[in-house]
C-alpha cells in the first residue's frame, strides 16, 4: 500500500506517508493549549510520523473561533511545550500550523472592539462567526484593509510566531495560507480588490504570502517550513477567477525559497471512485520543484493512489484521522473506522468528539465481552 511506504522528507525520516492534517477544535482556553490537547496529538502519534497542529494565532487579534490557541507569548511557548514532548516521547515530527484569521472574525475577538483586519473592507455576507462564548452567532464584521505601510507588521507577526514554535519544541512550522484566512484574502482575486503592489496581478497577489514565507524561512530555515494553501476552495466567500492559474504561479513562485514541501487542498471528490473535477492540483504539482501533499475529502483508496500515480509525495488525512486515533493502524490492517461526530467538531469539552474516540483494541474487548455476555445469557 504506497500510503504505509517510508518517505524522506527533507531531514525528517517518515515511516509512513499518512499525515494528520492541521484541525481546528477550540478546546485552548485562554488561547493557552491545555494539558489534554497532549493527550489529543499523543493518541494519533506513531513513530516516525507527521502531526501538523491545529491553526495557531500569531497575535491577539488573528483570531476568529473560540478556544484557539495562540503562538505570540511566553505563556504559550511554555504551554505548548508538554503538548510538543508527548509527540515526541511516541517518536512523532510535529510542525505548528501559524496563522492569522483576518476577515474571517467579529469585532468580539479584537482588542477594543476593533474591525478585523484583511486585504479588502468588504464583509463575507455568506455564513455566520461564532463568537467567544462559543455559544452565539453573529454575522462576520466589517473588516478594515490594511494599508501598504501596515503590512510589513504582519510579515513581522508571523515570524515571532514561527520563531516561537521552535522555541516551543516543534520540528517545523506550517504557514496557513489557505482557507479564506488573511493570506488567502490577499491571493484571492474574489476578495483582494486592492490597487497597490498587493493587488491585481496574480504576481501582486501572491507578494504578501512570499514576504511572509522569506522572513519565517531567514528565521528558522527553508528546511523547517512547508505551506498549505486552497486555490479551489470557496470558505468564508474567498473565490478566484482561476484557481489553477493561481496555484501554479504560487508554486512558481515559491520554488526560489526551496521550503520543505507544499501542501494543496484538493477539489472534493463527488463520491469515492467517482473521477474528480476537471480542476486538480495535477498543474501544482508539475510547477513546484519540492516535496508535495495533498489533501481534501480523501479516502485511503484516494490515498493511494494520489501516492501511486505521483499526483502527491504524503496525503493529510482529518475528519476521518480526528475520528480514529489509530487511524494508521486501522488502515495497515483493513479494519472498519469509527464514524466522525460532526456536532463536537468545535465545541469546547475537552473530552467528548475530542480524546474519547475508541481505539480499536478497546472496540475489540467490547465486543467480545458482548458476545460473552449473550453466550451466558444463552446458557440459562
């Protein structure tokens, strides 16, 4: 199976190519990582594989979800650290996923009720922010552009951050360019309606992500650091005329800084088996020079053969990695998958949909002691 294959990726020797792909699940209190988020990353970790974090803030204002936690202060670098060993004592690489949510807030999550920042002032009108309690829904706020003189700071913020990750232990850092966040609102051309060197031309549009990608590279080395970006996806209204155009002078672009890898997020897939849209990262793929993973909606079938045909070098798994702590066991030994719980996606129980999906030993007993149970019963 080309998914259970080793994989040298840069100075990291993979024993596999399954990675968990970073996840969102709002259970940092205090945008503090909390004892049992180790527990979370320590149950999906086998030796020699690849965790990249949950999104991570680079400062107070990069959030836009409850219970996120955060990579700008000591406290957090302290906090982050026992969650980083746990990784590391079953013999895992973990990467911390940097990130800034831009638009994609409320004025609830910044300091004084201040407009969230973006490329653009325009509001996402599609979908609803849940706000700190966790508990409530608003409509998204009226973000303000940053000016041209503002951006350097930002560049600047995911530096620190990325310089703390490595001071918190992690292996490498994960720049979150994807998903209609604030690096994605300046590549989109559905959200960037700038007419400074940050907008227009795709070339303009990719300059910001670059900058920050060259001041985290200068910070901890090209060698610690991969991307993730989303060219076909639509989250929180972040659109482009072309997306295939745009992930490929991405790519283009990016290959100057020989980072680690890329990651893309694929089109989804209409069913398993079905043939895909007739937009792919296949084009991606071909420009970037360095190692590439690819995720998206995939089945282990999809897996292996994104592996197979060369489409992709590693594959992120979520839903169905969050859902099945052993995942890569399930997978070695053909063995069902327990079913995700949508609901405690992003709630903030720190055990339930969260450290409380079984293992399949534990299912196993389960069942057996079941069919003790009716062979008793059976008896009398």
């Amino acid at each position: 199976m080309p998914l259970l294959t080793p994989y040298q990726l840069g100075r990291f020797q993979l024993s596999h190519r399954i990675v968990l792909a970073p996840l969102t699940r709002c259970r940092a209190y205090n945008a503090l990582p909390q004892p049992h988020a180790a527990i979370y990353y320590a149950q999906r970790t086998t030796p020699g594989c690849l965790l990249i974090s949950e999104a991570t803030g680079i400062s107070e204002s990069a959030s836009g979800y409850p219970c996120t936690p955060g990579i700008w202060s000591q406290e957090q670098i302290e906090a982050w650290k026992p969650v980083v060993k746990a990784v590391h004592d079953k013999g895992g690489y973990f990467f911390c996923q940097i990130w800034h949510a831009g638009r994609v807030s409320h004025t609830a999550y910044q300091s004084n009720g201040a407009a969230p920042v973006s490329s653009t002032n325009k509001r996402i009108r599609h979908g609803k922010v849940t706000l700190p309690s966790g508990n409530e829904q608003a409509d998204y706020s009226t973000p303000r552009a940053l000016t041209t003189e503002e951006i350097p700071q930002y560049v600047e913020q995911f530096r620190i951050a990325a310089r703390n990750a490595i001071e918190a232990g992690f292996d490498g850092v994960d720049i979150h360019g994807a998903h209609g966040y604030l690096i994605d609102q300046f590549l989109k051309d559905g959200v960037n309606d700038r007419t400074d060197e940050y907008g227009g031309s795709i070339e303009n549009r990719c300059r910001f992500a670059m900058e920050v990608v060259e001041a985290v590279a200068k910070e901890i080395g090209s060698s610690r650091l991969g991307i993730r970006i989303s060219p076909f996806a639509d989250f929180a209204d972040a659109t482009d005329s072309d997306p295939v155009a745009l992930g490929v002078q991405f790519a283009t672009s990016l290959n100057k800084y020989n980072l680690l890898y890329m990651h893309c997020v694929e089109p989804r897939m209409k069913a398993a088996g079905e043939i895909e849209t007739d937009q792919s990262s296949w084009p991606i793929r071909k420009a970037y020079k360095n190692s590439f993973s690819v995720g998206g909606g995939f089945t282990m079938a999809d897996g292996n053969e994104a592996i197979r045909s060369g489409k992709a070098d590693r594959v992120e798994f979520g839903r169905l990695f969050l859902a099945n702590p052993d995942f890569v066991k399930r997978f070695a030994l053909g063995a069902p998958l327990n079913k995700y719980k949508r609901e405690f996606f992003y709630t903030q129980d720190p055990v339930i949909g969260y450290t409380d999906y079984p293992f399949l030993e534990q299912q196993n007993l389960q069942e057996d002691l079941k069919n003790l149970k009716d062979l008793n019963l059976k008896a009398f």
